[in-house]
C-alpha cells in the first residue's frame, strides 16, 4: 500500500490489512484484546519468542495480551507507539515467512511513568509477569544470589516504592497486591540462566526480606516462578532487514524483527489453573526443565560463545562463516558430543546426538547474519552457565578439560585485543576487564591468574583446581 508520494506506508492499526498477501496478520480483534501479562525487556528476542507465542494465543482468548515494559530506554517504545504496538516477524530460514505480530497492546518506559508500570503490575487482570531482562538484569552475585552490593539494588532497597531494577519493580508490584488481597502474578523469567526461575524467586524474597518480613513470606508460599527453557535464534535487526520487511510487506516497519523458524519454549509446569494455556500453542509444559535447559545452555549457548569468540580471533564475522570453517566446525562437534553431552541427563524423548546434529544444522543457517561479536557481548555474565558449569561436572567426573578451557582462553584473548585497540567492551564488567587486560603480559601462566582474579565469572573450586588452571594456561599459549 503506498501514499500519494507512493512511499510505502508505516505499519499500523489501519494500514496492516492492507499487507502484501501471504503476510500472516494477526487472527483475532485487537479491539477486544485486554492485558493479561506484562513483559520486563520488550527486546528482539521477546518479540520474537514470547510475544509470538501470545500472538497466537489470542486467536482463542483475548485476555492475554501483553502491557511490555523498558527499564531503561525509550528506543522500542518509539518505534512501536507509532506502529499501535504492531512489528513485522520475518522467519528467515529454507522457507522464510512474514507476520504481523499484534499481542503487544502498549509499551511502558519505566524512568518515565512508574505509576502506569505499578497500575499495571497490580491489576487484578495481570497474573503473569514475564521477563527477558538478560543475564545481568537479574543482579546475582557470582554464586547466584542477589548481589546486595549492586547500584540498583542498593537503590531500590534504600528506595523500595521507587525501583529501578527488575527485581525491584517485581516487588513494588506483589507488595501492592498483597496489601489489596489479590493473588501474585506469576513470574516467569526467560533469560539463559540455569534455574532462572528459582534465582529469581530467592532473590524476589531475599529483596522483600529486607523490607518487609511478611511480604516475604507470603511470596515464599504462594508465588510460582516456573523454570523455563527458551531457545530461537534471534540476530539484531539492521537495515537490511527493515528494506526487506519494506519489500515484502509493503509496509514500513521502524523496528522489525527477524528469526530462525525454529522455537522452543518449555515452561515448568507449575503454573496453576488460572495460567494462559499455553501448552495449545506449542509451549512444553514438564516438570524436567532442567534437562532442557542444560543441554540447550550447554550445547548451544555454549558452542555459540566457542565460536563467537574462537571465530573472532580468526577473522569470521557471522556464525555461518565460523561454522563453515572445518577447524571449528570440528571443535564445535568435538565439544557437544566428547565433552558437553557425558555432563547431560537427557529428558525423557530427547536425543542429545540427535539435538546437538540439529543445533548444528541451525548455525549453518544462510538466511541469517548473526554476527559473532553480539553473541560476545557480556562474556563474563554468559561464561558461568555456557561452559564453567560444564567444566565443574568434567573435572568432578575425572574427564580432561583441555578443550573446554579453549572458548575461555579465547575469551582472554578477545578481551586483551579488544581492549588494546581501545574498542568498547560491551560487559557489566568493562571496567575490570580493561584493567585485567592492561596488567596482562602475554605469558600465558600470568595472564591466565589476572583473569582467574574474577571472581565473579571463576568460583574457587574452580581457580584452586590445578587441572583447570593448567589446561587454560595450555589453551591460552595455543592459541596466542
Ligand atoms: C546467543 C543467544 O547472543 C547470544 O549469546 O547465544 O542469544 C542464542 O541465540 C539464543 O539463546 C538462542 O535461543
């Protein structure tokens, strides 16, 4: 559809229907939609997960809609408020589809309305809160608990009706339910951490035990905070995906979002009976989310950070060209079936060779162009559930870790080059990272005990471990 001056139209509530045939639209009457859950973290990867899954759960029950809501920036709302919540999925992949995702009702910029976020967090028709805030955004020590000592933490904890963290928003919102005698939400993170939904808990209740005693209780008793496996390859967007979105849908789409074809969302079944039935949609629901999630963490997100950071230092820009280097590709499939899979337990029907082949097969996706440095970035959050939890099971187990220590040694390295060409080191730990590189000499022994110094991304068992310590320093000389 094009105006007068034929430029193709934006994206909206009217212009929508008006998509090219063929372009999936949204199934059911926004009109009649209400909101049913708010989203903490409206980025690519929600719009391209969960907020396709409630997409196509409104075709059958309008109560599900999503309030989405930014902690920081105003970027998505922007691009969106324009677009009445509307954005273009394109699934890039052997066949490639466009949809027109319309779950999303309304974005919220928390620093600039907090009492339209806690309206929506205590209303009596939201009884979910999802989040994908990324790793950092859950404020754990490096033991997992919620770190006491973290800026937003020690804000919102001195100010607790007035948070800035998402733990302290998730607080604000069940004390205020509490205190009107509603049920909580549930609380259903999405993020790649082992156990995401328990850390979140024990840290929702480790903030409220410092303020309120009883909150905590009661959130300890009744809340549910489902563990959950999420897994779709999801690359920025760029401009050559907003020209091809254009082409295809000949609509214009600020910020659209694009995709493998392939998803996977299982959620720990304990949800209760007032849950949206998302199991109709294609959602596992079990009561073995860990299974799931330890062999994807550990077998993609793992082998994902091997060669991001390996195919960095060889010059590769993309996971399709690292992948189709043999010298990876082997280390990759070594890693997944000799080092990575003795540490699983499969769930029950899943193959873990037949997992890894497939994870595999996705990487070697042409139609994407997921570049190698946004899977690097924050290596020090990432590192502890992609390859150190593995690393802890081999040596427990007696197994060597010589291969296992190289995705770490690449990650020194990386960081030093990074560093010494004075490039922006995209980590909550920047800072410490710059100065660990700059006290680094370039022998190996040395500079492995300046990054061991981190103990937020090392634990002890880990630098006291002389196997460990020994196979890095191997891997690092290698590979400098
Ligand atoms: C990637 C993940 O950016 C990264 O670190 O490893 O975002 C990965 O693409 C997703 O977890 C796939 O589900």
């Amino acid at each position: 559809m094009t105006d007068t001056l034929s430029r193709p139209l934006r994206l909206n509530a009217v212009s929508y229907p008006a998509a090219v045939p063929g372009v999936a639209l949204p199934a059911y009457d926004r009109d009649k939609v209400t909101v049913g859950v708010v989203h903490f973290g409206p980025g690519a990867f929600h719009r391209a997960h969960q907020a396709f899954y409630f997409d196509q759960l409104l075709a059958q029950d309008p109560r599900w809609g999503l309030c989405a809501v930014s902690l920081k920036s105003p970027g998505v709302r922007d691009a969106l408020q324009p677009q009445d919540g509307l954005y273009t999925l394109a699934q890039l992949d052997a066949e490639t589809t466009f949809r027109v995702v319309g779950s999303i009702l309304e974005v919220l910029v928390a620093p600039e309305d907090p009492p339209s976020v806690f309206a929506r967090l205590a209303a009596p028709t939201t009884r979910m809160v999802t989040l994908t805030v990324t790793e950092k955004g859950y404020c754990l020590t490096g033991d997992g608990k919620l770190d006491l000592a973290h800026p937003d933490i020690v804000h919102d904890l001195a100010k607790p009706r007035e948070p800035v963290s998402a733990v302290g928003y998730l607080v604000e919102g069940l004390r205020r339910r509490h205190l009107a005698g509603l049920p909580p939400y549930a609380v259903v993170a999405c993020d790649n951490l082992a156990d995401n939904g328990w850390r979140l808990k024990a840290a929702v209740v480790a903030f409220a035990e410092s303020i309120d005693p009883a909150l905590a209780a009661w959130i300890e008793a009744e809340g549910r905070f489902p563990r959950t496996m999420v897994d779709s390859i999801t690359p920025a967007t760029d401009d050559a995906l907003r020209a091809r979105v254009e082409a295809a849908t000949g609509l214009t789409d600020a910020w659209p979002i694009q995709r493998e074809a392939f998803t996977q969302w299982v959620v720990e079944d304990v949800l209760g009976p007032d849950a949206p039935d998302l199991a109709s949609v294609g959602v596992t629901l079990t009561d073995d989310v860990r299974g799931f999630e330890r062999a994807k963490l550990r077998l993609l997100n793992g082998v994902h950070s091997t060669i991001a950071y390996a195919g960095l230092l060889k010059g590769h820009e993309t996971v399709f060209e690292a992948i189709s280097d043999p010298d990876l590709a082997k280390l990759a499939e070594d890693l997944m079936v000799q080092d990575i899979i003795p540490t699983l337990t499969a769930p029950r029907g899943l193959d873990l060779l037949a997992y890894a082949q497939a994870i595999l097969g996705r990487f070697r996706n042409p139609e994407i162009r997921h570049l190698l440095s946004q899977i690097a970035w924050d290596g020090s959050q990432k590192l502890p559930f992609r390859i150190l939890g593995t690393v802890a099971d081999a040596l427990e187990a007696g197994r060597p870790v010589d291969r296992l220590a190289l995705p770490l040694a690449a990650w020194m390295h990386f960081v030093r080059r990074r560093a010494a060409e004075g490039v922006k080191i995209v980590d909550p730990l920047a800072d410490r990272l710059v100065e660990t590189a700059a006290a680094c000499t370039g022998d190996a022994r040395a500079d492995v005990a300046q990054f061991l110094k981190l103990e937020p991304v090392f634990n002890r068992d880990l630098t006291a471990n002389a196997t460990f310590v020994a196979a890095l320093e191997k891997a690092y000389g290698e590979l400098a």
